[in-house]
C-alpha cells in the first residue's frame, strides 16, 4: 500500500560550484550538470522524481536526512536528484518507468538502488555498497557501541578471519543490504558475548533480544539464519517494514488485519506471537491495523470488511499470489497453528473470491462477470467475449467506462459479448490479474485468450473487436499506467499493479 503525507519544507540552497546547487545536503541535478556530478562523485545516488507523486514527497524528508547523516560522517557518498518531469531526455536515458525510481552510481556506473526508503536505510545500503561487508571489532566498546545503535546487529566470532567459514559469513555480509554486519577475533570480545567457539550472533532490540547461528556455517545458512531472526516474530505492516517483508526470502505470510483499538488486540497479538515461534523461518507473520486509512485497499482485496475482523488470511508471492482462508475465524493460538500446519502439509486450496451473480447481471450492453458466471459467459464457444477486469477505485477505468460502454452499444445483437468483472471482489483460477484496467479478448470456437495493448479509445477498441482480435493484440503492459504526468495527480495512488500492497 502507498502512504501520503502532507508536509512543509524550507529548503536552503547554495552553489555546491558553479553548476550543482544543493538543498538540504542533496545535490540538484540537471541535464546540463547530470556528467559533471559522476566525475566529481566516485558515489553518489540518485532519485528520479516527479513533483506531483505522493511517494516521493513522502520519500523527500528521510532522503535529505540520510544525505546530512553521511555529509556529518565525512562520507564521500553524495545523495542527488533529478525532476524527471523536467529533466526527461535523463529520465528516458536511464529508463525510469515510475516515481521515485532511485540508481546508484559507482564510477559513473549505474545500479538499481534495493532497500528501503528510511533515512537508515539509506546509509546502510549505501555502506555495504561502497565499504567492507562487515566492520572489523578488535575491543569490546567498538562491538557494544555498534549493538546499541543498531535495532538488529550481526556479528562473526572468529578465530582466524581468514578462515573458510569466516570467509563464508563476509560472502552473506555482502550478499544482505539492509543491515550492518561485525566482525571479531578478539578474545575480550569472543568472552563478553560467552563464545567460547567460532559462530554468528544476531542481536537486536526485540522478542529474544539474541539468535545464536547453529550448524555449518556456509554463506546460505548465515543468510538464511539472518532473514529468519531479523524481524519480530510478528510484524506491523507499515511503509517501513514493507522492503523487509515483500524484499525476504520468506514469501508465505500469515496476515492478521485487525483494529488496534479492539479490546482484543493483546490478546490476539499474543496468540499470533505464540503461532509464530513454531513456524519461524517458514512463514512470516504479520499484522495490519484496520484503522489505517491507508490499509483499506489491502482489506479490498482480500474481500475483508472491517466488522469481519478481527481475521487471518494466508498467502503465497509466487509467480501469483495464491490466498488461502482459514476455515473458521477462531484466533486463539491453536487454530492459527492448525491452519499454517495445514498450509505446509500441502492440505489447503486457493481461496478465490467471488460476489454474487446480480439478477441483472445481462440487463445492459456491458454484461456483468462475476467468479461465479465467468466460465459460462467468457468461454461461451459461440460467442467472441472482451472482457474488461477492472477497479472501481482505479483512475483509467473510470476513464474507460464510458467509451466501454460506447462499444458495447456498437457491437450488441451480433455475436460479439462486451463484458466486465470487478477483480478486486472476484477472482479466476486459470486468469490472473495484475493491473488495472487489464483487457482479454475470448474468440469464439476457441480455447484462446487474446490481451489488448492499443489504445482505449472507441475507434481503437471497435476496430480491434471488428479484425477478431488482432488488431491491437499483444502482452499486457504492467507498467503504462505508472508513469504520468502532472495531470494525474490526483490518480497517481490508484493506477499500479493488482498485487503491489
């Protein structure tokens, strides 16, 4: 989901030298300065924004944060920005496709930036990026005065650093952006933590408070163990921890959506955290507070309404993502255990959402789908169907609804059915939908799915219906709609990808 907020900033600007002007410690880049500042910045990150976009007034304040962090630390590393609105031949240069999109330049040399949008954030990545993967602790106060800044910290007890599992703990280290790593083969330090052998240590300022690693200590294991201790046993949904969340390895997730305010929240919670402790490393849990406005689009599309809850779902980011409902709504710690053992026991099917087909469902031109008539109606053999799978929240199928319902006027009474289906109440086993509006196309005597990808204009749609489906076929395009312009402001928040929470 997108959290927006409203904020007020002064921004202080001096000329960093004739071309490059600086707000707030972040370098203003342009087309003109854009050369300059890669050959004076051996580091330096750059976000691609547009002014208009709600995430990246929301990313602004954390950004200059980290760049006044680093800028205190001495660091070489600059943070810059671009106003791709304004700056586009950059923008089409190094392909932004959507708002902030944020690279890292290295010797002029571009990467993807990959870790979250908090000031911390920031210079964690930027530091494995650009330092060793792990900082060496030769005395005890240099490891106890990192373990106290850091909310999660992991240090490597080591003998000998040169040693093959120590070579394997700095190969994880590199390989994991979002947290800081140490490294020991002091003997003070290996009897302050009481390692009495080689090992790794997790520490952080939550649950246990310590994860000790077990086993062989190979570069998958450590990363493995790292994912799988680095975040409370339940974690709030928040825009902070959602990089850590979707950006893990763990891609099965137990949701709890629930009131913060409920009497029964603790309650609850406990029994989550108690569920949790036997299926650590497996399943990731998580809770989402309901009385966040920015949360509904999220209980939208589980078919939740807020006096269902409290309630669990489970779900699966595969190449889909599958949903799984539990078969009552009992929260106590023994059912929520039941049902993720019968998640891993392979003893679940999909839960696919489904509203009730209305009475009136083919009273008019555009014919209404739901999970319950779709087959009978779409993969009608006698009948070319153009299906439109919408949102009712999404901006561009309100813009379409009216020239949707144009063609239906145009082509009814023949053999052609123009249709559509809300996909945020309904869902499809053998159809899976990732943007808004998405347009398939089921010909007639045929088991053929057809996307649409030309434009949505009548004279388009029609000529499309009219050649069978061909003129204007192509794969969906997921990102089209992600990058506007100021004229859609209001409906940056609404056009993006189905599964994107």
């Amino acid at each position: 989901m997108k959290l927006q907020w409203a904020f007020l900033f002064v921004c202080v600007s001096f000329a960093l030298s004739e071309d490059i002007e600086v707000e707030e410690d972040v370098l203003v880049l342009t087309t003109k300065n854009f050369d300059k500042a890669l050959e004076d910045n051996q580091y330096i990150l750059v976000e691609f924004y547009a002014p208009w976009c709600g995430h990246c007034k929301a990313l602004a304040p954390e950004y200059a944060k980290a760049a006044t962090q680093l800028k205190e630390e001495g660091s070489d590393i600059k943070l810059a920005k671009v106003d791709a609105t304004v700056e586009s031949s950059l923008a089409e240069k190094f392909e932004v496709r959507g708002f902030p999109t944020i690279k890292f330049f290295r010797s002029g040399k571009p990467i993807d930036y990959s870790a979250g949008r908090t000031a911390a954030d920031f210079v964690t990545w930027l530091n494995k990026k650009t330092g060793p993967p792990a900082t060496t602790h030769d005395n005890v106060d240099s490891a106890k005065k990192q373990i106290e800044k850091e909310e999660v910290y992991v240090i490597g007890f080591f003998k000998d650093v040169e040693s093959t599992a120590a070579k394997a703990y700095l190969e994880a280290a590199a390989d994991i952006d979002d947290l800081n790593f140490g490294i020991t083969s002091d003997n003070k330090v290996f009897a302050e933590y009481n390692m009495d052998k080689d090992g790794v240590v997790l520490f952080k300022k939550f649950d246990e408070g310590r994860n000790n690693f077990e086993g062989e200590i190979t570069a998958a294991a450590v990363k493995t163990f790292v994912q799988s201790n680095q975040l409370p046993l339940v974690v709030e949904f928040t825009q902070e921890s959602a990089q850590k969340i979707f950006g893990g390895d763990m891609k099965t997730h137990m949701l709890m959506f629930i009131s913060k305010k409920s009497s029964s929240f603790d309650d609850s919670i406990s029994a989550l955290k108690e569920a949790a402790t036997d299926f650590k490393g497996k399943i990731l849990f998580i809770y989402i507070n309901i009385d966040d406005d920015d949360n509904q689009r999220i209980l939208e599309f589980f078919g939740l309404k807020p006096d269902e809850c409290p309630a669990i779902r489970l779900i699966y980011l595969g190449d889909d993502m599958t949903k799984y409902k539990p078969e009552s709504n009992n929260l106590d710690a023994a059912s929520v255990k039941s049902f993720a053992q019968d998640y891993i026991d392979g003893k679940l099917k999909p839960h696919l959402m489904s509203e009730d087909v209305p009475a009136d469902w083919d009273a008019k031109p555009v014919k209404v789908l739901t999970g319950k008539n779709f087959a009978e109606v779409a993969k009608d053999k006698s009948k070319n169907v153009f299906v439109e799978f919408y949102a009712p929240w999404c901006g561009h199928c309100k813009q379409l609804a009216p020239i949707w319902d144009e063609l239906a006027e145009k082509v009814e009474g023949g053999d052609t059915v123009i249709a559509k289906m809300d996909s945020t109440a309904n869902e499809l086993e053998d159809i899976k939908i990732q943007s808004f509006p998405t347009l398939k196309y089921f010909p007639k005597d045929s088991d053929e799915v057809i996307d649409y990808n030309g434009a949505r204009t009548l004279e388009a749609l029609q000529k499309f219906v009219e050649s069978g489906g061909k003129d204007g076929a192509g794969p969906a395009d997921d990102e089209e709609d992600e990058d506007e312009d100021e004229d859609a402001e209001d409906e940056e928040e609404e056009d993006q990808p189905k599964d994107e929470l």
